[in-house]
C-alpha cells in the first residue's frame, strides 16, 4: 500500500503532535492528567463518556470517595490521534 503525500504529511503531523505532547508532559511544562471537566471542555462529554464506557480510557482516583477524577493526557491524546489516523486509513483503497 503506497500513501499519497497529503496522507503521508497528515500522518507525520499526527505523530510529531503526540510527541509534542509527550516531551511537554515529560519535561513537566504541561500537567500529564486532566480533570474530568477539562477534557469534557477541550474533547467533547459525549467523546470522553463514550471512551470511559468503552475502556478506551482509563480514570484515575486521587484518594478516597470524595477525590476527583483525572485523566491521562498522553492515553487521550493517543487515542484521538488513533482515531484520526484510522479516518485517514479509512479512505485508502485496500491492495
């Protein structure tokens, strides 16, 4: 299977996209979890409950009962990019 350009520069965006992430997480510039609310703002409550009823994402607890939810940043952002480059893959025709 030979990638037209367009998609092989869309795919290259993507991954230099989550790598930027990445090293912004790891370098400490960005927080690595978002609250619930966070990512229902920047990615949509119907996506981040649709993803946390499927497994696609995992919540984690701070502490007790009370404790808020967080989500992992890097496990959000692989999937949206995962999603996107299976819509680019979508539209190439099989060999």
């Amino acid at each position: 299977m030979e990638l037209p350009d367009f998609q092989f520069e869309e795919i290259l965006a993507l991954a230099a996209e989550l790598g930027a992430v990445n090293a912004l997480v790891q370098s400490g510039q960005i927080k690595p979890y978002l609250k619930k609310s966070d990512a229902y703002k920047r990615y949509g409550r119907k996506n981040i409950e649709h993803w946390l009823e499927s497994g696609q994402i995992t919540p984690r607890k701070d502490g007790d009962a009370s404790a808020a939810w967080r989500l992992s940043r890097i496990e959000i952002e692989t999937l949206v990019k995962t999603l996107k480059l299976e819509a680019i893959l979508a539209g190439m025709p099989a060999d």
